[in-house]
C-alpha cells in the first residue's frame, strides 16, 4: 500500500530513518490474518506466479475481445456472437484467479 504525504515526514525503511521533501511514499507491509504453513518466500513465489497467470488470462481476454469487434464474412454474427461469450468467461475468470 503506498501512502502519499504533503508535509516533511521521516520515514523508516530497513531500520534506516530518512527525511524526505515535500511528496513521500512509504510502503507499509500489511499481513492477512491467514494461517498458513509456506515461507513468506513460498507465499511471495505464488503471488509473482498468480499475478503473471492474471495478466496473461487479462491478455487473452484483450485478445478475444479484438477478435470479437474486428470479424467479417459469412458467418459474422455467428462468430461475433461466440466470441462475445468467450471473453465474457474469460473475464469472470479472473475474479475466480483473484480469490
């Protein structure tokens, strides 16, 4: 979470006390009260994996949606129509990604 301040504040990082100008962002790590048994460089490997999976699944939808508005011929409708439901999944399932 980045917190951005207007007035002179001292911030801590790494045990380090540091005066900054007028505009500062500190990061504050904030943890879930979730029990859980992995190392926070196991939890920290899933997230980097996840997030990748997510804008890949973001990408796709991107993709099926330019599909979507950019088809022609014969059977227009039918696939305009398929490719319509298909990105509309795509996209829901990123919210089943998220959770």
């Amino acid at each position: 979470m980045a917190i951005h301040q207007n007035q002179p504040t001292k911030a801590t990082r790494n045990g380090h006390t540091t005066k900054r100008g007028k505009r500062e962002t500190i990061y504050r790590r904030e943890r879930l009260g979730t029990r859980t048994d992995l190392s926070e460089a196991g939890t920290r490997d899933i997230a980097c994996a996840l997030n990748g999976l997510l804008a890949d699944t973001f990408a796709l939808y991107l993709k099926t949606k330019n599909f979507h508005w950019h088809m022609s011929g014969r059977h227009f409708r039918d696939y305009h129509l398929l490719l319509d439901e298909h990105a509309e999944q795509i996209f829901a399932m990123k919210y089943r990604l998220c959770l």
